[in-house]
C-alpha cells in the first residue's frame, strides 16, 4: 500500500455554491472540535454532525467517512508542515536557538493543526496507510535532531549515545507532550512555558556537559 504523499489525491474543486462551501466548513469545523476533545476513534459521524448542528446525511454529502475526512485534510496540511519544519535550518543560530526553533515549529504545528495530528497518529494504529503518513511526519524532527545529536557529538557531547536513538526518544515525548497539554478542552495551556519546559530537556539531553 502507498503512502498519501507518493499518490497525493488531486484537490477537490471547490464546491459550486456558497452554501455548499459554508456547510462543508461547519462539518471541518465541528469535527475539529469533537476531534481535540474526544480523538479520532471515539469520535463517530453522529457526533461531527450533531456538533455542526446538521444532519448525519449532510456530512455524506462531503465526506465518504470520516477516515475520508482526514485524507483530505492531511493532503492540505502536508506542505504546511514541511514549510514549518524548514524554519529550524536557518544559519547564525546558537545551539540552544536551534533547539528552541525546533521544538516552537513541533508545538506549533501541534496546536495550529491539532485535529490532523491527533487523527493521523491514532488512525496509525489501525490503518497501515496513515501509520505510514505518520511515520512521514515524524521523519522530519526525527532527521533534523539525528543531524543536531551529531553535530553534538563532533563537538565532544553525549559520546557514547545512538542519535537515531536519542532523536526517536525526544520526538516520542515532543509528540505525548502536546498531545497531554493541547487535546481535550483545555484554555489555559501556557505556550511559552511548554516550549521553554520542551527546550530545556532537549538541550539538557543533548549539549550538557559530562560529570564524572
């Protein structure tokens, strides 16, 4: 079977009148919601239309279902995660703000497209196409802090450590980390704090100094 980025789906045109499109943007809407609170799997057609305030009939007017739902929306985040990932490579940065770019473009992505990451991530569990899309998305911090661990240790830190290792470790905790703090109906989530906690293992891991 094939991942969604080797045979991406070509966009759906957009639909032919204002009311289509605004119906289609309440289901989106809904199921975003139900989606954070609830996750993928528990979350059933029922739930996304009662919370849009429509029919279950209207969402099959849009969607196949809702594994559908989230093809689709994966195929438009793709690029917009690369995009963000990219920011992290910039040249002049010091360590520790290499480490802070890279764990802000994790969060942020998190949080900007909550409802994509918490489906795509549990659907994996069950469906080897999105357990291969995720596996796409977590090889981009996987690939940069792999690079980051060695270049560290060309400069004497964690010696006897694997970077594939270390950089599947922290993007395991990057990725149950986000999703404590920001799935379910949380409104006080402090960003700063989180990236700064998040930052602070990540560098600690990597750059602190050997004591015997």
């Amino acid at each position: 079977m094939s991942t969604l980025s080797e045979h991406p789906r070509p966009e759906r045109p957009p639909l032919p009148t204002a009311r289509g499109r605004q119906t289609q943007a309440a289901i989106d809407a809904a199921a975003r919601v139900v989606v954070a609170r609830k996750g993928i799997l528990a979350t059933t057609v029922a739930d996304i239309a009662a919370e849009a305030g429509r029919s279950t009939a209207s969402f099959y007017n849009y969607y196949e279902s809702k594994e559908a739902m989230v093809r689709e929306w994966a195929m438009r985040f793709q690029d917009e995660a690369g995009q963000r990932a990219r920011t992290v490579t910039g040249h002049g940065l010091t360590d520790r703000e290499r480490v802070t770019e890279a764990v802000s473009a994790h969060w942020n992505t998190y949080r900007n497209r909550l409802a994509e990451m918490i489906s795509v991530s549990q659907l994996a569990t069950v469906n080897a196409d999105f357990a291969r899309y995720w596996a796409e998305l977590c090889s981009v911090p996987l690939s940069f802090i792999t690079g980051m661990v060695i270049r560290a240790q060309a400069q004497g830190h964690c010696p006897d450590d694997d970077p594939h290792l270390i950089a599947e470790a922290l993007v395991a905790m990057f990725n149950q980390f986000c999703y404590i703090h920001l799935s379910g109906a949380k409104t006080d989530v402090d960003d700063q704090a989180c990236i700064r906690t998040l930052t602070n293992i990540v560098f600690r891991a990597i750059y602190s100094e050997e004591r015997p």
